[in-house]
C-alpha cells in the first residue's frame, strides 16, 4: 500500500512491454522508530490481557477481603459496604452491611490482592470511625459461573484484536492510515482499565492505571484519525476545519478519560452523578460517529474497486461503535444472563470478526465478492436447515399419527420410515438448492452458460484469427465488461492478437515474472495487488507449451474474479488454445497437400516438356 507523496510508481520495463508494478513505500526513519515502540506496547497490551483472562482462573493466586462494596458515591473516599462474607476478613475484623469504609491506598478496593497482603482501613459504623488492618484470604475462581466465562471470552477475543492490530503495525510500514488502524485495533484490544493481577503491586498499580485510562482515551480518537487519514490519501482532501474539530474532540476525550479515571482510583464519585458518567461516555460515541461518518463519505466518493474496501471498514466499524454504544448507554443494573450474553455476542463480533475486516480490507489488495461467500453460505445453509425441519416433523408426525401396536416387534416401519426419509431427502435438496441457484444466482448461471456455448461451438470455426477476436468478445462479456487482452506467440515474446489493455503494449516478454510463472504452473494465476493493471492471466496450453495469454484487467465493478469464474476462464482458454492449435495443424496439413498437388503438377509439366524437346547428347 503506497504512502501519500511518495515517489513516481515503480515501474519494471520488460522488452516489447510497460507494465506497471505496484509503488514501492517510501523509507522513513521515524516510520521504524514508532513501530518499534507499539509493538512494545502491544507486548503490554498482550500481557494485560493474558493476565486478565487467567484471572478468572485465580492465577497467579488471587486475595480477597470477603466483602462486596459498592461504587463511590461521593467525594470524601468512603465506600458503602453492600455485603460481608460470613467468616472472611472483614466479618472477623466486625464490619457488617452498611458501614462505610475509607481504604488507606484508595485503589485497594479495585486492585487485584495477594493472599496473605495487609489492606489499612478506616471503618465508619454508626458514625463512629476507628482505623482497621484487614489480611486477605485466596479468593476462588470466577470462571466456573456463566458471568465469568463470558468475561474470560471478552479476554480472549480482546487478545485476539490486539494481536491483528500489532500485525496491521508491522506491516504499516510509512502508510499514516495503516498506522492508525493498527493502533486503533491495539488499544481497543486493551480489554480493561484494570490493571492484571501481573501489575496489580502496590507500587506498580498507579502507573499501570494511568497506561489503562490513557489506552482506553486513545480508541474512539485514534478510529477517528484512522478514518480521517484514509479518507484523505484515497478520495480528497480535508479541509482545516475538519483537522480542528479532531482535535478539539481528542483533548477533550483524553481530559474526560483522565478525569473519570482520577476520580475512580481516588475512590471519588464522578462529578455530575450518573448524568456525568454517561456523558463522558458519550464523549467517546462521538470519535465513532466521525469516524463512520468518514467512511461514508469514501464510500460514497471512490471509484468501484475502492469501495468495495469501504464496504468491509463501514461493516466492522460499525460492530465496534454499536458495541461501544450498548457499554456506554445501558445501564449496568441488567440481569446476569443478559450481561453475559452481551459479552459474549460482543466479543465475537467485535474482537474477532471486526477486527479481521478491517485487517484484511486495509491490507489484502485484492476485495472478495460478498455475494459469492456469504450469499451462497446462507442461502444453501437455510435451505438445508429447512429440508431437515421439514423431515424432521414429517418422522414425526409418523410416529405419534400412526399408532403402531407393540411397536418393538414393527423394527420394519422404523427401518421404511428411516430409508425413505434418506433415499429423498437428497433429492429434494438437490431440486430445492437448483431452484434456488436459479432464483438468486441466475446472472452467474446466464454468464456462464454463454461461455461454455460459445467454447462448444468454436469448433465450428475456420478461421483462427476470428476465433481470437471471438473469444476475446465472449470473455470480455463474461468478465461484466472488464478489459481483455489476447496474446499469441511471436518468436521469443507474445504478440497481442485480440482486445486491448492500456498499460499494456502490443507484446509482452517471455521472461516477464508472470509469463514465467504460467509457463511453470500452467494454470491461472490472480494478481494480489490493487494497484496492478490486470487482475487475471489465463495460460492457453498444448501439453506443457503456452501457445497464448489471455490478460483481464479488474471488473468494472471492482469486485475480484470468483474461483469458479477464474477456473471457467482457465478451462476456456485451454480449450480455445487447443482449437487454434487443431487449426493451425489443419491449415499447416492444407498447405502440404497443397504444396505436394503443386509439386505433383511440376513433375508433370517437366515429363512432358521432357518428352517434346529434342534430346541432345
């Protein structure tokens, strides 16, 4: 992926041929540089997550006070104690439910304790404070309850964004965009602001919390200068009031950020109550918002192939700010089995499925057809579904209308019942699913039906230079329109025969890299790059010589080339190659007879001549 103001495009020359490779990234010292220092952060994020998701499983051993306390509700660091543990620290130590305590490190009430460790405190009970040293016991694991299994997904599915992010990093290279997007799905990776039980020391604990907060400042501004970048390196410019209003909307949300994490670790409540909480977060909301708003717009504004990439960034930015949206407006009263499904739907969706569009929209050059994966994965999915329920109510209908005495001793009518549901089960689904390739897939099947028609009857052909030009126009129809170009052999290069491609000339090199490769595999081969200039080269084969090439540049639409319609390509032109050659054979045997009937007529015109001439000693 080319940076913006780089250098002319790189191109290699080939004899006879231009052919346009894709731009070669400009170098830059400070682009190592500051992947170097993420990837080292995202070690840390990759540490926090990993310890977070063994946490549930109380490793390293984890300590606990005994007691549940609540959030704080006002400004003098004294929390309300909710419930007490029979038996366990606090009980022992006389604290009950209702009282208030002030913790001498304000954060030990959210950090993760060691067994054995001192927490001081300062207990209110009925107004009447006194000064407390509590020792935590080991607390038992989570992971066993449904919350605790969503919450260690959530974890995993966390690590696993991270880890694509880190990947987009290291393969950035100077790209600003690429760059962003890497840190973006980086940081959102960071799966709390929590410190893991790994840096959850006494000492350790602040520094890491302030990493945490500053991390989860960081998502929604660096989605948002993600979409911003892209947008200006792919479709136009952005103006300077758009630049402003960026980053007005990243300091505030980094103040915002700093502030509710302040305030939380000093065991503060939020200013402006419950109203300020939702608020700051929806401060964040804005960030996505942009940064949807920005892909629209791409989408809007770019050309085919490009908006086919927009697509897949709309898609799973989108997943990412609903997620966002549910965390920050929904209240946290839910009940457990709608919490835990909230976590775990949002952790698939957008750790993983998210996180991978947007890893492959912004580095695979080369966009797949959504119709042709997920259209025929549903389709034939929800028709086997169907046929299944179907049989399924049918057996049972049988079973409970049908009432059989001593079935036991009937095994047959169990037996008939199970044969004929096999035996027509596959029938009906194979007239179902052909029903149903021609109601949804009728274009593909149209297309394809023209060019094995038109490959059938080009044996009919006598004339090889118009079956090129036929062939040529049968593909470029085939292709929805996308340019074609047809080359035969001329000595030691390839001379274009049919169509016409612009970036390339009127013949092509034999040793040129691609030639080179069809030569060795004798099978089509797809360009994975967006920048290139054709999109498949289809070898025409006589045993192991490449009689010819037919070149294709992207569709018009910008979608790539489905594998059965790279295939279809590829048994065309061997089929077609195989009919030239046939022709070639018939004229080269034409020519013979013709030249041995002309050789035939000299002979006799010489014995006759022979025959009338004096002869002479």
């Amino acid at each position: 992926m080319g940076a913006r103001g780089q250098a002319v495009s790189a191109k290699k020359r080939y004899r006879g041929a231009k052919v346009r490779l894709k731009p070669a990234p400009a170098r830059r010292g400070w682009s190592a540089l500051i992947r170097i220092l993420c990837l080292i952060y995202a070690a840390f994020v990759l540490v926090e997550d990993v310890g977070d998701a063994l946490s549930y499983f109380n490793i390293p051993p984890l300590g606990s006070l005994g007691a549940e306390i609540d959030r704080p509700r006002g400004r003098d660091g004294f929390l309300d104690v909710v419930g007490v543990e029979p038996g366990g620290p606090f009980a022992r130590a006389g604290v009950v439910v209702g009282d208030r305590v002030r913790l001498d490190r304000r954060y030990d009430y959210i950090r993760h304790l060691r067994p054995s460790e001192a927490v001081g405190l300062t207990l209110d009970h009925r107004g009447r404070t006194r000064h407390l040293q509590v020792e935590a016991v080991p607390a038992s694991p989570d992971v066993a309850s449904a919350d605790g299994l969503s919450l260690f997904l959530s974890s995993l599915a966390c690590s696993i964004a991270a880890v694509i992010g880190a990947f987009i990093l290291w393969r950035s290279r100077a790209d600003a965009a690429t760059l962003m997007l890497g840190m973006a799905l980086l940081t959102y990776g960071l799966n709390t602001t929590q410190p893991s039980p790994w840096l959850s020391a006494p000492a350790v604990y602040p520094f890491a919390s302030q990493a945490g907060w500053t991390n989860h400042a960081a998502v929604g501004v660096l989605f948002y200068a993600f979409a911003v970048s892209f947008y200006a390196q792919r479709v136009g410019r952005i103006r300077g009031l758009e630049w402003a209003a960026f980053w007005i909307f990243a300091l505030v949300e980094m103040a915002s950020r700093q502030l509710f994490g302040a305030a939380l670790d000093a065991a503060q409540a939020y200013p402006g109550g419950e109203a300020g909480r939702v608020s700051h977060s929806g401060i964040a909301l804005i960030g996505f918002a942009a940064c949807v708003n920005y892909l629209r717009l791409g989408w809007r504004r770019s050309d085919p192939r490009l908006k086919q990439r927009y697509t897949l960034m709309l898609i799973a930015t989108s997943m990412i700010g609903l997620s966002q949206a549910m965390d920050a407006l929904i209240p946290p009263s839910l009940s457990a089995q709608i919490e835990t499904l909230r976590n775990t739907t949002d952790a698939f969706l957008t750790g993983v499925v998210a996180s991978s569009l947007l890893a492959y929209a912004i580095l695979r050059h080369r966009v797949f057809d959504l119709g042709f994966v997920f259209n025929r994965t549903l389709v034939y999915g929800a028709v086997s579904a169907v046929l299944l329920t179907a049989f399924g109510v049918i057996e049972w209908g049988v079973d409970h209308l049908l009432k059989i005495e001593d079935r036991e001793k009937n095994a047959l009518v169990d037996a008939a019942i199970a044969l004929g549901v096999f035996l027509t089960f596959h029938r009906v689904r194979d007239g179902v699913e052909h029903w149903v390739e021609h109601l949804f897939f009728h274009s593909w099947q149209k297309a394809e039906a023209a060019l094995r028609r038109f490959v059938r009857e080009a044996a009919l052909t006598s004339e090889g230079p118009q079956l090129v030009h036929d062939f040529a126009r049968a593909v470029h129809t085939f292709a929805e329109g996308a340019p074609i170009a047809i080359y035969l052999p001329d000595g030691r290069a390839y001379a274009r025969a049919a169509g016409a491609l612009d970036a390339f000339g009127s013949a092509l090199n034999a040793d040129d890299p691609a030639v080179a490769r069809l030569r060795t595999d004798l099978r089509p081969i797809e360009a994975h790059d967006q920048e290139t200039t054709w999109a498949l080269i289809a070898p025409m084969v006589n045993r192991t010589e490449v009689s010819g090439l037919v070149v294709l540049a992207p569709k018009p639409s910008g979608l790539g080339y489905r594998p059965d319609e790279v295939e279809l390509v590829g048994w065309a032109a061997v089929q077609i190659g195989l009919d030239l050659h046939a022709l070639k054979l018939e004229q080269l045997e034409t020519e013979r007879a013709d030249l041995n009937s002309a050789n035939a007529a000299l002979r006799s015109e010489i014995a006759a001549l022979r025959s009338i001439l004096p002869q002479r000693i």
